[in-house]
C-alpha cells in the first residue's frame, strides 16, 4: 500500500501547494480573502492527506501568519489525482 508521503512525493504535493497559494495570494485582494495583509504563508512540512468517501485526495497544511496558525489550505484531486478544487480557510 502507498503511503501519504510517497503520495505527496510522487505527485508534487508540496510544490502544487505552493504555486497555487502564492497564485491564490496574487490574484485576490486582502478583502476577497478576508485577510488584514498578504504577510501570510503556508507550511508545506505539514501536509495533511485525507482520502475521502469519494475516493478523493485532499491535502491540507496550516495558514500562518507571524508563526501563528489562522487557518487551512488545501488541495482536492480526484481518484486520477486530477486537481478539483482548492481551499482558503481562516478561523
């Protein structure tokens, strides 16, 4: 059985968070994102991967801002790990 860090290896997770996060920050305002600054990350050390009932992949790593966690990202790609959706949640 594969697991979630040969998952995430093999398909690119970490870089696939990445550029989508920086993509998501660079096209929305502060507003839209109901954030106060853009002075935000994510921390792609800690991805958390779920399968769901769907057969789905969804991986998730923490928002931070100033090394506190305010919320989630993540990434959900279908059972031929083609990407769906993406997530920008703030607490």
């Amino acid at each position: 059985m594969t697991t979630a860090k040969e998952i995430i290896k093999k398909y690119k997770i970490k870089t696939e968070l990445e550029k989508s996060f920086s993509d998501l920050l660079n096209s929305n305002s502060c507003g839209d994102l109901n954030i106060n600054n853009k002075e935000i990350s994510i921390n792609t050390d800690n991805i958390n991967y779920n399968k769901t009932t769907l057969n789905f992949h969804l991986f998730k790593t923490p928002i931070l801002e100033k090394n506190n966690e305010i919320g989630y990202y993540a990434l959900e790609y279908d059972s031929k790990f083609q990407l769906i959706d993406n997530y920008f949640v703030i607490n």
